[in-house]
C-alpha cells in the first residue's frame, strides 16, 4: 500500500541551526500539507502546498520557514535558526485531487532542539 | 474559523466495553470528516473517511457517524479491546485546511 514517507525519524540540533526535514508524498498525490504537534498539545496546521506554491499557511508559518519541491517527489520543510521552542513532532500529509480525497499521514520526523 | 472540539479528551474502560467518540465542528460547511488513530510518539493512522455526503462508514468494529447540520460525529468502537489503546484525532476539511480536534485519549484494560 502506497504509503508517506519522512527522514529523519528523530533529528537533534543546537539552537540556531537550520533544519531540513523530508517528505515523500504517494505518487498520483497532488495536495501537500505539514503540520506540526507540540508534545501532549494539537495537531497543528503549518503550510499547505499545490501546484508548485503555497495555498494556504498558518500563523505559525513565519518566515523561519520554508517550503519546497526540489525535484517532483521530494516536499521539505526547512525551518531556518532554530528555537527551543520549534521541539516537536513534525508531520508530512498528502493527498490526491479533488475535494473528497483522503489524507494520508507519515510517521513523523521529531525535532528536538537544545 | 473552524473550530473542533472532541469530547471525552480522556477515557479509561474495560474491555469488551462498547464505545462512542464525540467530535463536534463549528462550520458545517464540510466536504468531508476524517477519523485517525495516533500510539504514543507514533503517526496518524486513517481509520475512516466520511464524505459530506454520507451518514456513516464502517471498518471491522468502527463505525463512524455524521451529521452535518448540527456538526456532530461519533466513532463508535465495539467491543473493545487492549490493543485500541491510543489517541483518537478527528479532522474536518472544507474550503480551508484539515483541522483537528485535540483528540480523544482511550486506554482499554484487561
């Protein structure tokens, strides 16, 4: 069964540093989104990605981060200086088009930053 | 704005117990809701679509329910067991994006 999937599942850094974390979406899969989930808190949404560009993004989503399709498969998200604050659980979603498609989740790529 | 809301945010039952989920929504104006299942530090599992068109969807001993002019859903859970220990996360989707409720926590007990 087609599947998400993210690297790295679990990613230390200092303070200050930049992260890059990946994503492959399922193939005929259209719709791109990341959300974010802070340890015992809500999933949340950060940025939702269509057609090569961002089609909607949070309040969240500042201009610490980024997002981007390097290559046709790969979706990442790039969060620039890194805060303590920025420690979570970062999700990768994807679906296909069409208003009534099904989400699909990857397992996670954890972020802690000390 | 969308708000979701998922009552109870904690439950601990027996097992074997029958069970039902609540997951309320502010904005009606859906095109579907989504049920998940999350273990501890793990990813969201897709237990069951239900289209705005539809009333229930079933899987095995899920049913999921919807009713789109009060806003309401229920995951009913039969006959539980151990293994259904988890988080359960419903998500609506509109015009805007996926939204999530903070989730149910269940823990069934031998």
């Amino acid at each position: 069964e087609p599947e998400v999937t993210q690297t790295p599942s679990h990613q230390v850094t200092q303070m200050g540093q930049e992260v890059i974390l990946r994503c492959v979406p399922i193939s005929n899969h259209l719709y791109f989104y990341w959300y974010r989930q802070i340890l015992g808190q809500k999933v949340e949404f950060l940025v939702s990605f269509y057609n090569n560009e961002i089609s909607e993004k949070s309040e969240i989503f500042d201009d610490q981060f980024s997002v981007e399709r390097p290559d046709g498969s790969n979706f990442t998200l790039k969060i620039r200086s890194t805060k303590l604050e920025d420690s979570a659980m970062y999700f990768c979603a994807s679906r296909p088009l069409g208003n009534t498609g099904e989400l699909f989740f990857g397992e996670g790529s954890r972020l802690t930053v000390l | 704005k969308q708000e979701v809301t998922q009552i109870p945010a904690a439950l601990s039952v027996p097992e074997g117990e029958n069970l039902v989920l609540n997951c309320s929504f502010t904005d009606s104006a859906i095109y579907n809701l989504q049920w998940f299942r999350q273990d501890p530090g793990k990813g969201l599992t897709s237990l069951l679509l239900i289209q705005s068109s539809q009333r229930e969807q079933t899987s095995g001993r899920l049913n999921a329910s919807l009713d789109k002019s009060s806003g309401r859903s229920t995951l009913y859970i039969a006959a539980s067991q151990p293994g259904d220990s988890a988080t359960y996360l419903c998500a609506v989707r509109g015009s805007y994006i996926p939204t999530f409720g903070r989730g149910t926590s269940l823990i069934v007990h031998p």
